[in-house]
C-alpha cells in the first residue's frame, strides 16, 4: 500500500472539525468587519450589529458553530442539545434575512 502524506489524514476527523472552525471565522470576521464599520459611519457598534444583515451572518456563523459541536459530541445527550441551538441560530439567520428583505 502506497503511504503518501494524503493517507495520513484523518478525513472524518477533518470534516467534523471544519463547520466550527469556518462559523468562528464567519463571526469573527462579521465583528471585525462591523466594528471597522461602524467607526467609519460614525455610528454605534450596538445599532450596527443589531442591523439585520450583520445579525443574518453572525447568527448564521453560530449556527455552522452549533453543528460542529453536535458533530463532535461526546456524551449521549449533547448532540441533541447543539443540533436544539442549530435550529434556533438558523432561525435566527432567516428572520434577520426576512426582515432585511422585507422592511417595515
């Protein structure tokens, strides 16, 4: 059997890891990006960030966040806890898009 650096990695390992590495990097950068905004505009960071499309896409990080921690649960109860707070952060994300597409 041929031992190349690709069969060293744990793919499974991998995909499980990756939804909360990119939501943290979806929230992170959201804030990042919100906070230099908001210094531009003159404006509160709190008017800002309540604002629906900045809500949609944290609210949306958190969820790929929630998903990768039911991926990587460990006891028999949490998957069902963190799959409970995907659906409310995809919840979340729609509403904030419905809004923001549908104003008034």
């Amino acid at each position: 059997m041929d031992q190349t650096p690709w069969s060293w990695v744990d793919w499974g390992w991998l995909g499980r890891q990756l939804p909360w590495v990119l939501g943290l990097a979806i929230v992170l950068a959201a804030l990042s990006w919100g906070d230099w905004s908001a210094r531009v505009r003159g404006i509160r960071r709190r008017e800002l960030f309540s604002s629906p499309p900045y809500d949609a896409v944290i609210s949306f990080g958190l969820g790929l966040v929630t998903i990768g921690l039911a991926l990587n649960a460990t006891r028999s109860w949490e998957p069902y806890l963190w799959w409970a707070f995907t659906l409310v952060w995809f919840f979340q994300a729609s509403r904030a898009i419905w809004v923001w597409r549908h104003p008034g």
